[in-house]
C-alpha cells in the first residue's frame, strides 16, 4: 500500500488530479446545504499575536496570504535554478519559451479589456486571464500526451515559469496598494539579512527560513502583497551551497517542498477559492462582461498569443520549434496554457478584493468556464498526436527487432 502511494504521489498528473478533486468538493458543498458550512469555515477569524505585532485573518485570507506565499516560495525557487543552472541559461533555450509567455500575458488582457472597457470597476481585473496554470497544464500533458517529444514538456515548463514572473511582476506593480514605510524599511532590513547569511556561506536553512518569516510578516503589513515575500526570499537562497545535512541547498528545499505544495497548498487554496454558489443566478448574471472577458482570455487569448507568436518566431527564424515537435502538437500545448485555475482564481480575489460578492462569483465562472474548455479540447488534440506518435515509437521498434532478426 505504502509503495502504491509513493508512486502515485510522485505522478506528475497526481497534482493536478487533486486540484480537480479540491475545486469540485468546493463547489458541491457551495451548491449544497453545506454551504454555510463552507462559508463559515472560511470566515473563521485567526490570529497571530507577539507583543503589541498583531496579524488578524479569516481562515481564507491565511490561505491567500500565508500559504500561496510558499508557492511562491517554491516558483521562486525553480525560477532562480532554471535561469542560473537549467533550462533558462542559455539564449537559445529561452528566446522561444519566453517571447510566448509574453503573447500569453498580452492577448488574454486585451481580450479582457475590450470586453469590460466601460467599467472602470471591471477593467481592473485585466490581468486575471494572462495566468497559467502549471500543475493542471503539466498534470493534462502527461496523461495525455506520454509519447510526445520530451521538448514540448520542457516548453510548456518554461512558458509557465516566465507566466509566473509575469504574475508576480503584476502582483507587485498594480495589486499593491496603502504602503506603509515602516513596514517596508523591516522589510528591507530581513533581505540585507537573507544576503549577508548568502555571502558569507551561512549553512543552517533554519536561519534563512526564520529571516524569511519576518520579512513575510512586513511585507503583510506593508501593502505589497505578501506572498512577494516568498519569492524574494526564493532568490538569497544558495543554489549549490550545501547545508548542515550535506544537501545543496536550494534543490534539496525545492525537492523538499514539492509534495507539500502540489499535495496540500495548492488543494487547500482550489478549496477555498473555488467554491462558487449558483442559488438564484440566472444564465444572464453568469455570462457578464466580466465572466465572458475571463473565460475568452484564457480559451482564446492564450492559444492565439502562444500559438501566433511562436509561428512568426520560427517562421522568422529567430527560434526553433521544439526538438521533434509539430505545429499540431505544439498548438495544443498553447491550448494548455489557457488552463489558469490556480493563479487566475488569485489575482481575481486581488483585482476585486474590495468589491461584493459577485464580483468574485463572475471571476471563479469566468475561470472555471475558460480552464475547462482549455483542457478538454488540449488534451483531445494531445491525445491523438500522441496516439500518432505511439503508433510511430511501436513501428519503428518492430523495424529494428525485424532488422536484428
């Protein structure tokens, strides 16, 4: 039994199976009897207090603000080890990735934008369809698409990775707000720490974690969104220094943190943040500028900016398609990357944190609505290249056992 779990966990899919399993109970007990349940759950106050510092959330904001930060954490991480040691460090590696994680960012807000432009309310949400998803669009690829060229993988992996810094990047510029200084002088003085425990080889992880607490805890109070904390906290993390166990440092805490986040972070947040009840909405409300801005950035925003850029790339020749790829192929995978559920969902409850409930009722339809036409047909395209591709591999090993015969 023990051996069965430990396969399944290390499943690439496994995460993404769990998040499907996660947003579904959330919307079943949202559209149940349960669903004080489910709200009261969520509402629950929580607090942390140390001398006159105090930090007081319902139970859903610990999870935006707490948990997600240790995604970040971990995207940080991957980030900082691609470009300085993977497959980020090299011009040629990333011309391609990350010229179509821009496309995938712009097109998905203009398509936004032209939806909801007379709302100056809507228009703030812009940048909620520019997200991907990377455990459900890895998770779909490798159910689906397990005899297709590794390369398309690893492209779909850094799409993903330069979607990431662009979410963080807009987290930071446009979903900040009320600065305090002091707050962010603390702040400030946490990273100086982080850096002096970097430059003189300090091994105790322990240190780096407990500076990366406080500067989280500033960064809560600042008005910068704190889960920037954990991404800059990501990046004084030493990547080949080994800590006090002999383990380099950064891939041991990355290898470390993986199950914990694609297994309990990631599920909890799809949990808290997808339950959306449907009592006494009508088809009309559902389908609002807003839900409709979100659901055609994500399904056709993203295939057309991926997609369309990556063919004027090649075709320029600035880039190359990846190694033993098709356009048909590679075409789904831009379908893939219009699955924004986890990083959509979270910009949403920033972009309309201070407005009503049905703000956030049309985000989680707009999202859940965009993500899912994205997978299913992504993976309907995958699944027949890569039947294709299975009938290609069998074909040609029957060519050399009939050779060696």
């Amino acid at each position: 039994m023990q051996t069965y779990l430990s396969k399944l966990i290390q499943h690439e899919a496994a995460g993404g199976v769990l998040l499907v399993a996660a947003a579904a109970l959330a919307m079943i007990l949202a559209n149940s009897p349960a669903f004080g349940f489910y709200n009261g759950l969520l509402e629950i106050p929580v607090s942390v207090r140390f001398g006159a510092f105090e930090i007081a959330k319902p139970l859903l904001l610990w999870v935006n603000d707490g948990l997600m930060a240790i995604f970040f954490f971990l995207v940080g991480l991957e980030v900082k080890r691609e470009i300085l040691d993977g497959q980020l460090s090299s011009v040629s590696q990333v011309t391609l990735p990350a010229v179509a994680a821009i496309a995938g960012i712009v097109f998905p807000a203009l398509i936004y934008v032209w939806f909801n432009a007379e709302d100056p309310i809507a228009v703030n949400g812009w940048a909620i369809p520019s997200a991907t998803d990377i455990a459900f669009a890895v998770g779909v690829f490798t159910i689906f698409g397990k005899f297709l060229p590794l390369s398309l993988k690893l492209f779909l992996l850094s799409v993903a990775i330069f979607d990431d810094i662009g979410a963080i990047v807009i987290i930071a510029l446009f979903y900040s707000q009320d600065l305090s200084t002091t707050s962010l002088v603390v702040a400030c003085v946490g990273l100086v720490g982080l850096f002096l425990l970097n430059r003189f080889n300090v091994r105790r992880q322990a240190a780096y974690i407990i500076i990366g607490v406080v500067v989280w805890a500033a960064v809560l109070k600042s008005g910068v969104h704190a889960t920037l904390a954990g991404f800059a906290l990501a990046w004084f993390i030493p990547l080949k220094l080994k800590n006090e166990d002999g383990h380099p440092m950064l891939p041991h805490l990355e290898h470390k943190l993986h199950p914990w986040v694609g297994f309990v972070v990631l599920p909890i947040f799809a949990f808290a943040n997808a339950g959306v009840s449907l009592f006494g909405a009508s088809f009309s409300d559902l389908l609002n500028p807003i839900t409709l801005g979100i659901a055609a950035g994500l399904f056709v925003g993203k295939q057309i900016g991926i997609f369309g850029v990556c063919w004027l790339t090649v075709k320029a020749g600035l880039a190359n398609l990846p190694q033993g790829a098709n356009w048909v192929q590679l075409y789904g995978v831009s379908l893939l990357c219009g699955i924004g559920f986890t990083m959509s969902l979270f910009i949403g409850s920033l972009a309309f944190e201070e407005q009503g409930l049905a703000y956030q009722t049309s985000v989680k339809v707009g999202v859940l609505l965009g993500s899912l036409v994205s997978a299913v047909l992504g993976a309907i395209l995958l699944a027949r290249s890569n039947a294709k591709s299975k009938q290609r591999i069998e074909a040609d090993k029957q060519t050399t056992v009939d050779a060696a015969m």
